[in-house]
C-alpha cells in the first residue's frame, strides 16, 4: 500500500503500520521525527520514491536507507544535490531498481553506484548539464554484470566517446543514451549480444553522423531509436531484419529507402519533413501496425489521400499519426477536417478499428476513430 505524503512528519508520526511502497514529497527542514518513524516502519519497504529533496539533510537521508533494509527499487527525483558517493554503500546488495536525478554529476557520483552490484536497472538523469562537466562511460559500472537497463540523460561523454570496456556489460538488454554529446563508440555492438532496445538522441542542430559498428548483426535488436539530425538514413540500419520497433524521428533526411530493415517492422515513426513519400517502399513492411509520419508541408487534401492510400497497400494497419506544425495559410476549420476523415468510412472495408490521430505539434488538432 502506498503512501504519498505532502507533511512528512504530521502524516507519518499518526501511522503505526509499515509501507511497502512509500512515496514521500517536499520534505520537512527537520528529518528527526521522518527517520525515527523509519526506524520502526521503513524495515519492509520495497519502493521508496523521495522528491524534491532538499540539500541539507544528506546524513538524514543515509540514515534512512539505512533503515530501509528490503529496499529494492529506489527514485530520488526533482533534481538533488547530494552525491551517491555518500550512500550508495549502505545498499551494496540490496537494490536493484535506481532511478536519480542529480543537479550535477561527477565521475565520483557514477562510479559509486558500481557497489551496488544488484542492480538490473539503472537511470541516471542530470537537471543542470554543464557543457564543462563530462564523465568516462561507462567508468567503473562495468563491474555491474547484473544490469540490463541503462539510461542516462543530459550526461556528457568525456572526448565525446564511449570506450570500448562497454562490452563488459554483458547482461545489457536496454540502452538509452539521450543528449550526451557522443561522436563515437569504441567498440562494436555485436559484442553486447543480449541488446534488444537502443535507443540514441543528441542535438538535432549538430547533424553528427553517428557511426553504430557491428549494430546491424545482432539478431536480439527489436526497438531501435536515433534521433540526432542526421542527413543520411543510417547504413548500420539497413540489413537489421530483426527489428519490430524503427523510431527515425527529428532527422533531416527525407526518403526511407527500400530494404531488408522494412521485413518485420510493427511501428515505423518518421517525423522530419517527408516531403516526398514512396507509398511503394512502405508496402514492404507486411507487419506494419503503427506509422506516424510528420505533414507539416501537406495540405488537408493531401493528407487524407494519404491516409486512403496507406489503408489500400498496408492491411494490417492499425494507427497513423500525422504531425502537422502549422495551417500553411488554409481557412480549413476542425469541422470540416472532421467531416474529410469521416468520408473514410466509406471507402473502408470489413474487419477491424484503425485509428487516425492528427496533431498540431505544439497541442492535439483531431482525433478520430474510424471503424471498418
């Protein structure tokens, strides 16, 4: 049973029962009376969620995972000052889930989390990046056989490069990587053969053409996502039948070429400016279940001939979503795109629910549900 508690030490002080799941936010200046009740009712807790936790109050917190002695699932959130270089020993064997936001990191701060050798998932975020500030990835978390989840935001990569004793994380299955300011991997990707879902997004303005060595030959890639400007669709991508998942979003190439990547795709997301849309290559991907496509330069017009068409060569479709940045100058009203989608119905046929989602790209424009 959770608790959420907006006064800490009111709220605690009146329960005599321990938490499994404790959700604790904004708290108090005096911690005294919040890690005495801990003491006593923090010994079972599973999850513990801490937010916007104040600086100041690091012994109180070390004293409270301390306490926390079935503690296996822990979020610190809103951005904190304190270093886990300070308590990252007291659950040396006990976590498994870590979820931090830090106002700063340090390569003291992420090498310290390689104590806790139980964890499976980590997320490491940093609400306060600093072009100045950079760290060796993945550092000592190479020891840390049992993780596989890792993500790390707002995160610079010293010299721009992830070194190659990366492959020491054997059991990685996730990896997202997201504004770390990467220009290359030191070592192929072939070697983390348990990768499953990548997922890569750097400044969109920089149009760094990422090298990915060796990602085309794993054969356990299912989700795949690069969103870093990039001018040319990448060549790594090409030959990967494996993947179910292909997010290429806020990309500044503009056509998907044909190939073997398109055999197995369920979900195709391709949002930067496909001016010119090849209905023939998309066919290729017999699987194809959800497509979002950006229609910032179409007119309604074209839009909905689109869509008609994506039915027509796609049958195992079953939801499109269309971006669209601006009118481009139209006097179109909601009403009458409304009525332009309703028309579908009756050019559908027989068998099953797809929905079509069109989106201003700043606030929802229409949704609608058309049933065949």
């Amino acid at each position: 049973m959770p608790l959420v508690s907006h006064e800490w030490a009111s709220a605690l002080s009146g329960h005599s029962f321990a938490w499994e799941d404790l959700v604790l936010s904004h708290p108090p200046q005096d911690w005294s009376k919040l890690v005495g009740w801990a003491a006593t009712h923090c010994k079972h807790t599973h999850q513990l969620t801490l937010e916007d936790l104040k600086s100041g109050n690091e012994e109180a917190l070390q004293k409270l995972l301390a306490c926390s002695l079935a503690l296996r699932s822990l979020k610190l959130a809103g951005g904190i000052s304190s270093s886990p270089a300070l308590w990252s020993h007291l659950l040396a064997q006990r976590l498994q889930h870590l979820h931090i936001e830090l106002d700063t990191v340090k390569q003291a701060d992420l090498d310290s989390m390689s104590l806790m050798q139980g964890l499976k998932h980590l997320s490491l975020q940093v609400s306060k990046p600093s072009r100045t500030s950079s760290v060796h990835i993945p550092g000592q978390l190479t020891t840390l056989t049992n993780l596989t989840s890792l993500a790390l935001r707002n995160i610079s990569v010293a010299q721009g490069i992830v070194s190659d004793s990366f492959t020491k994380l054997t059991s990685l299955q996730d990896l997202t990587l997201i504004r770390s300011r990467i220009s290359q991997f030191d070592f192929c990707f072939s070697s983390l053969q348990r990768l499953s879902s990548l997922l890569l997004s750097e400044d969109h303005r920089t149009g760094q053409v990422l090298s990915l060595p060796g990602l085309g030959e794993l054969p356990t890639m299912r989700r795949l996502s690069i969103s870093s400007g990039l001018e040319n669709f990448p060549d790594d991508v090409f030959g990967m039948t494996s993947l179910t998942s292909l997010d290429l979003g806020w990309n500044k190439f503009r056509m998907l070429p044909d190939g073997p990547y398109l055999r197995n795709l369920r979900e195709l997301q391709f949002q930067e400016r496909p001016s010119v849309l090849d209905i023939r290559v998309l066919e290729k991907a017999v699987h194809l279940c959800l497509l979002s496509l950006d229609a910032t330069h179409m007119t309604y017009k074209e839009i909905i001939a689109l869509v008609m068409e994506l039915i027509r060569r796609l049958p195992k479709l079953q939801r499109v979503v269309l971006l669209k940045a601006s009118y481009n100058g139209e006097a179109d009203r909601e009403d009458q795109i409304a009525q332009s989608f309703l028309q579908l119905v009756n050019v559908l046929g027989e068998g099953k629910s797809i929905q079509f989602q069109l989106e201003h790209k700043w606030r929802p424009l229409l949704w609608s549900d058309v049933s065949r």
